[in-house]
C-alpha cells in the first residue's frame, strides 16, 4: 500500500503554469488507484472469506442445533426409561407384598388346620383311653367277677 489516508492528506502539489503539477498529479493518482485497486481486491477476498466463514458456522449451527434436539430426545427418552423403570419397580414391589401376603395367609391357614388336626387328635386320644379304660375296667369286672362267681357258687352250695 503505498499511501494511508492520512498521507493523502498531507500531499501538497506543485503548482505549474496550468494549474497543478500533471506528472506529480499523475502520479499519487496511479498510486491512489493502485492503492484502491488493491483494496478492493481485499475487500473481495475477505467477502468470499466472510461468507465461507458464514457458511461454516452455519453449518455449524445446524450441527449445534441438532445435537441439542439430540441431547433434549436422548435427556426425555432417559427420563421416560427412569420412570418405566420405577414404575416397573413399584408394580415388582407391590406383586411380592401381594405374594408375600399369600404365603402368609396360606401359612396362616396350614397353621389352623394343623391346631385343627392336632386338637382333633387330642380328642380322638382321649377317647380312645376312655374306651380303652373302659374295655380294661369290664376285662378287670370280668376277672373279679371270675373270681367271685366260685365264692357265690360256693355259697351256694352251702
């Protein structure tokens, strides 16, 4: 760049019969020109740059913003998946309490029929010792009354 602006500004011409300098006037113009050619080539080549640039990050946008759609998809699916989880949590809890009440009440229920059985039995035992006292108390009248027929035989007799 052969000038900044403020040494255009600072450029004093020499004066000459028709007005200015024309070489000297020639000259800053070909520089200016130069100057302003190579501008705008600059200008061009950091639009281009700029709207590459531009295009990346919209590119880049897009990427961000459906990795964020992704991470919001993947955060819901993850909440959906904790609450079946607890859900299905729940509903194991509450068939083993319902299971666990089953086995209890059916203990609970073997428990009764046993005391039943047992009870049953206690009585059945003592029936069977009457019976049996009974049946050893005729068997024991029996034998006295063996005895006892001889003695009433023999008094009999008498």
């Amino acid at each position: 760049m052969n000038f900044t602006p403020n040494d255009l500004q600072n450029i004093m011409f020499r004066k000459s019969v028709f007005g200015y300098n024309a070489l000297q006037v020639d000259d800053v113009l070909e520089k200016v020109v130069e100057d302003l050619a190579e501008l705008i080539r600059d200008n061009a080549r950091l639009k281009d740059k700029l709207d590459d640039v531009q295009g990346r990050l919209d590119y880049y946008k897009g990427i961000e913003k459906s990795l964020q759609n992704s991470l919001i998809v993947a955060q819901q699916t993850s909440d959906e998946i904790i609450s079946n989880a607890r859900k299905s949590a729940e509903n194991i809890i509450k068939e083993a309490e319902l299971q666990a009440k089953q086995i209890i009440e059916q203990a609970n229920s073997e428990v009764l029929s046993i005391r039943y059985e047992q009870e049953r039995v206690k009585r059945d035992i003592e029936t069977y010792k009457t019976k049996l006292e009974t049946i050893i108390r005729a068997q024991l009248r029996s034998l006295q009354n063996l005895d006892e027929p001889s003695e009433t035989l023999n008094y009999k007799a008498v």
